[in-house]
C-alpha cells in the first residue's frame, strides 16, 4: 500500500510518500479543494460550500422574515437556509446595493415632501440593507463572493483543480493520475471515490 502524507505548514504542502518522495506545493484553491475532498472520501461536496471554504453563517433575524422572500428570489438558500446560507454572492450583494440607493432616493424626495411617517418607514428599511452588506463582510474586511450559477462553480473547481493536477504531475505522475481517475464532477456536486491501496493523512499545523 502506497501512504502519502500532506503537511500544511503556513501556505505550503509538503507531500511525502513511502515511495521515498518529498516536494512542496503552494497551497492555492486547487490543492485546498484536493484537501478537502481527502478529507470527505466517498461524500458529495456542493460546489458552492467548497469554494466557499466553509464560510457559511447564520442568516440576521429580519431575513428570516419579511426579506424571506427576497432571499428565496435570489438563490441565497441550502436545502435549509434557515439553518446556514452562503456569506454572499455576485448577484444579491448588487441587488442590495441597488436597493439601498433607491431607499435613500426616496427618503430624500419624502423629506422634500415633509412626509416624515414615510421616511421612517424606508430609515428601518435601509438601515436593515445596509446590516445586510457590513454582515457580509469578515473582519478582515475581505468580501467573499462567488456566483449561484453552478456551471461557473463547476468550472472554476475543475480550472483550479487541472492548475493542481499539472503542479503535482512534475514530482508524481501517479499520484496525479490517482487524483483525476478517482475524483467524480457532476453537476452540483464534487466527490473523491475511495481507492484500495492508497492511503493519506493530512496534518495542518
């Protein structure tokens, strides 16, 4: 039996084998999602929670009720979106913003109007729009995105995955022949087939 073993040491891999190998690669999106899918032999992964990279966060409670419909409208859901939904994606976040403009719009033409009831109304509104977007966003103030249209999902795992295939390929033409032979793409989901006769134990320090 062939062992391989995958060590995460900042934002490398080094990979060793019993066959007496030893190389490192940069940990990019393709060796991230080749990770993960070791780490879930023989279970579907959606496209969407990979590259996410597990960024999945409990929707604020005025979504879960009047916005309900508007997050079903734009995708922004799992098979139960009230437990978990994606932090963001293309479409919503232009939306929203979009939304907040035309609030703001409107609040300005009622306040000419001196039609405060009103604009005490669309003052929750936007002030929910705007929790919405500063919501969507990390501490480390980077946005994480990615489109719900899952052709493009597939494609980029499977452009991340090749770049990862052809950086393997240069130190073991076996183990990347492995990985391309035993990982299934269909279209929502990603799965890596167990195999006999090789193993893997991944470390992160």
């Amino acid at each position: 039996m062939i062992q391989y073993t995958w060590k995460l040491t900042g934002n490398q891999w080094q990979i060793t084998s019993s066959k007496g190998l030893s190389y490192t690669i940069p940990n990019h999106n393709g060796m991230f999602y080749l990770a993960e899918l070791l780490k879930n032999t023989n279970k579907e992964i959606l496209y969407s929670k990979l590259i996410s990279r597990g960024l999945f966060v409990k929707p604020l409670p005025e979504f879960q009720g009047q916005y309900k419909f508007e997050l079903l409208k734009y995708g922004m859901h799992e098979s139960d979106w009230y437990q978990e939904m994606p932090v963001a994606d293309f479409e919503t976040i232009a939306d929203v913003g979009k939304a907040i403009l035309q609030v703001r719009d409107k609040i300005a033409v009622l306040k000419e109007n001196c039609d405060y009831g009103r604009v005490e109304l669309l003052e929750d509104e936007l002030s929910q729009l705007i929790a919405y977007l500063k919501h969507a966003f990390p501490k480390r103030q980077i946005l994480r995105v990615f489109s719900s249209d899952q052709t493009k999902l597939q494609r980029c795992v499977k452009k991340s995955l090749q770049r990862a295939y052809r950086l393997i390929r240069v130190h073991d033409t076996d183990l990347a022949a492995f990985f391309k032979a035993h990982i299934q793409i269909c279209t929502d989901y990603i799965q890596m087939n167990d195999a006999e006769g090789v193993g893997f134990q991944l470390i992160k320090n």
